[in-house]
C-alpha cells in the first residue's frame, strides 16, 4: 500500500511539474487550457465530463489548429502532437458525433503536410471507416467546395492505391448507400495517382 502512495504521490508531482513546465513556456491560453485539460483526462480517463472538456477544448479549424500543433503556426504543443490528436481521436468511442464534426471541421481547410496534418488524415479515413454512418452525416452537411477539399486531403498520400484503410472507408460508404461519397473519394484517389 505505501508503495502505491508514494507512486502516487510521484505522478502528481511529476503532473504538477509537467503543467508548470507549460505555463512557463509562455503557451497561449488556448494551448495551456488544452494541455491542463489533457493531464486531467489522462488521470481521470473515463470521467465523461473530463472527455468532454477534452473535446469542448480541442481546436475547432484549421487556424486553431494549426496554432498550437503546426511550427509554421505558433506550434505550441507541437512536439506533443501524436498524443493530443491520438487521445482526441480516441474519445470517438464514446463521443463520435462530437469527435467526427470537430475534425472534419479542422481538416477540410488543411493541406496534407508531415506531423499533425498526417496523423489528422490517417485518424479521418480510419474514423470515417469505423463510424461511416456519423462521417457520412457530417460530410452531407459540407458546401461541395469543402467537401472536394476533404477529399483531397484524404487521398493526399503516397500509394493510396494500396491503402487498404481507405478502401474500407469506401466500401463501408456503398454499403451504406452512400454513393455519391463513396465516387468522390473514389474520384480524389484517381486524380491523387496521376
């Protein structure tokens, strides 16, 4: 038992270290609030209003985005993206409606890029596969001119041809009846492999 306390006790202090770290790094309100709500979930996972700070707090465009993950921004938090986007990513489970309208929000404004903007498109097409009836959903709800975007940044890889993730999030779209969006994802990796 008091080797529990005193693990305990050292991963509060190390957290406590952590956050001070932060503000002395002269983060952004939005970034420091980001990243004080991130060590709290990740103490209290499966606290459901700790989850939906999490997500309230996550950046809501591109712009947002790109200012606390992105160098060419501000890129506060930019060497901690993987965490931050893998953790949003994983509240889907619970929240995907929520999680599936603020990335697809953020992403159909971005240009594929290495670090945050990569691990965004992956995160996309596999929670487009898994929760095709929310992707859909949301995806209907954008102008042609976002959605094309979309679609582009979601076939912007190198092989696309043989990326199977991207296949599945296709045929879990026919399958669903969803054909118009099944074609344009079809069309963007065509025009991606010429």
């Amino acid at each position: 038992m008091k080797s529990i306390s005193k693990g305990m006790f050292a991963f509060v202090i190390g957290l406590v270290s952590y956050v001070q770290q932060s503000a002395a790094q002269q983060l952004s309100s939005e970034a420091l609030k980001l990243r004080t709500i991130y060590v709290q979930l990740k103490i209290y996972p499966g606290s459901k209003p700790k989850q939906l700070a999490y997500i309230k707090s996550f950046p809501e465009n591109k712009q947002q985005f790109d200012a606390i993950f992105e160098p060419n921004g501000t890129g506060q938090l930019h060497s901690e993206y993987f965490e931050y986007v893998n953790t949003f990513a994983g509240l889907a489970k619970d929240h995907q409606e929520e999680v599936i309208n603020k990335l697809v929000s953020i992403s159909k404004d971005l240009s594929y890029g290495p670090g945050a903007p990569k691990q965004l498109q992956l995160i996309l097409i596999q929670l487009g596969d898994q929760y095709t009836k929310a992707f859909a959903a949301k995806l209907k709800t954008l102008s042609a001119h976002d959605l094309d975007n979309l679609a582009k940044l979601m076939a912007d890889r190198d092989q696309i041809k043989d990326f199977l993730p991207y296949q599945e999030l296709i045929d879990g779209l026919d399958k669903i009846n969803e054909v118009a969006l099944a074609n344009k994802f079809l069309d963007a990796r065509v025009k991606r492999e010429k």
